[in-house]
C-alpha cells in the first residue's frame, strides 16, 4: 500500500466501532468475548492515531440506546470500560494522550465515573491526541439540552436569540473546543450514522468496511485514510474554485 500523506490526515478522526456481537457469534463465542476482543483492536488503534499524530480521535463506545441491551451485557461492557480506563492510563501518559468522555455521564456507573475522573485528571496536562470516548451519549439528546440550555437563557434575558448562530451552538454541545470530524469510519458493513455526533458530522467523509470492529487493524486503518486521502472535499463549493483556491466571480 503507498504511503500516508501526513500533511492530509483527518484532523479528527471519528469511529463507529460496529460488529463485536456478530465477530463473536460467527466463531461461536458469547458476545462479551467479541467486547473483549473489540477493546484490543481500541488499545492498537489509539495508540496509531496518536503516532500518526492524529489530533482528536472519537470513539462510540456505548450509545444512549445501548441500555436497553440484555443487563449481562450492560454490566458486562461497564466492567470493560472501567478496566480499560483504569488500564491505559499510563500509556495514555506515556503516548501524550488527553482522556475526555461526552454523554450522559449522570446514567454511568460511580465506579466507572470515578476512573474516567481520575485519568480525566491526571491525562489534562497532556498535548498530544485528545481521546474522547462517547458514553451513553445520544446526537439527538445532545443537540436537545444544548436547545435547552440556550432557550433558559434566552428567557431568563441572558441571551438575544437573533445572536444565536452556527458557532455559539456548536460552542453549547458536549464536543464545544473539538473541531468537527473530518472523517468517520464504520465498521462492520452497517452503514448508518446511528445517532452519533449529528451536528457536528455535517461534512464529514464516510467510509464504511465490511471488517467487524475486533479484526479492524492498523491496515484497515491506512486503508481508510488512504481512502480519505483520495476525497476532494468541497465544501458546498465547485472544484474549480477549490483549485483556484478562492472564489469564482459569479
Ligand atoms: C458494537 O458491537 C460495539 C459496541 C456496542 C460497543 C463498543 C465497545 C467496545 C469496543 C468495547 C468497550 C470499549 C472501550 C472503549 C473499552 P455490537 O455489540 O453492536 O456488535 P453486533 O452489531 O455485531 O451485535
């Protein structure tokens, strides 16, 4: 395979990380060895982004739906959270990594939330790749209490709604500070965007892979940004005017 551009890597990088249950199911095991299996390919993955100094990488890794999973498997993918959390913090150091969590940190278990605080806290000085794992996080119920929030201002007097634009909402969601993503990858061969960063996925590229979520490697990963690296993203805006590099005259 040709080598990466560095120059034209995805700022951030987003991941739906599909497919544990069925790479489980198709070699006959139960589906938490397909989780446990998944949080391997999450430890080489990370740790590829940030040596390709991949500024921010986003990883789904428990929806707001998934709740209404069987409650074995719930507390069965809490625990490997927790684990991994609690496990990687060091590399997390050792690699320059900044932890950080979006979602409804309110439905998490105390235990889980106290090891996110923790490397939370001992990750903050970091400079290099910010790894933000969704938990129990929702675009829809995002983008709803950022409305929220907003609207209580705008009634308590605090806030001209006339004033509200593109940048003081984005500034209002969980990902305020984190540029959009420029890339997402979903595995697995589903290709939704299931309720993940809705807002800010607006130009984002897609690319889908048939490869489930426990056997996507660093291969699978260059073979993406390759693909990437091929896209000419426009913008809204002609392809002669990208290659001019300004406006056209009408
Ligand atoms: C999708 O597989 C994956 C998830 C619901 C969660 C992703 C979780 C992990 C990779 C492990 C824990 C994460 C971290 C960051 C430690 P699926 O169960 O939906 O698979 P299926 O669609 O084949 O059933």
């Amino acid at each position: 395979m040709k080598t990466l551009k560095p120059e034209n890597l995805p700022r951030h990088l987003a991941i739906i990380m599909d497919g544990n249950g069925r790479w489980a199911k198709e070699r006959m095991l139960r589906r938490i060895v397909g989780h446990r299996k998944g949080v391997e390919t999450v430890r080489v993955i990370v740790e590829e982004c940030s040596r390709l100094k991949i500024g921010y990488l986003t990883l789904f890794a428990f929806s707001a739906e998934n709740w209404l999973r069987p409650k074995t498997e719930v507390t069965a993918l809490m625990a490997l959270l927790k684990q991994y959390i609690r496990g990687e913090t060091a590399r997390m150091m050792q690699n320059d990594i900044r932890f950080n969590v979006i979602g409804n940190r309110a439905d998490l278990p105390e235990d889980v939330n106290r090891e996110i605080d923790s490397t939370i806290q001992k990750t903050s000085g970091n400079r290099g790749m910010l790894l933000t794992l969704a938990l129990s996080y929702g675009g829809r119920q995002e983008i709803i209490s950022a409305a929220r929030r907003l609207a209580s201002e705008a009634a308590a007097g605090r806030l001209d709604p006339d004033s509200i634009d593109e940048n003081s909402f984005g500034a209002s969601l969980s990902t305020a500070g984190i540029p959009d993503p420029d890339l997402l990858i979903r595995t697995s061969g589903e290709m939704r965007i299931s309720n993940f960063l809705l807002w800010q996925l607006a130009y984002a590229e897609l690319y889908f892979t048939e490869v489930n979520w426990p056997e996507f490697d660093r291969d699978e990963l260059a073979r993406a940004l390759k693909d990437y690296q091929s896209r000419e993203r426009r913008f809204g805006k002609t392809s002669d005017q990208l290659r001019r590099g300004g406006e056209q005259p009408s």
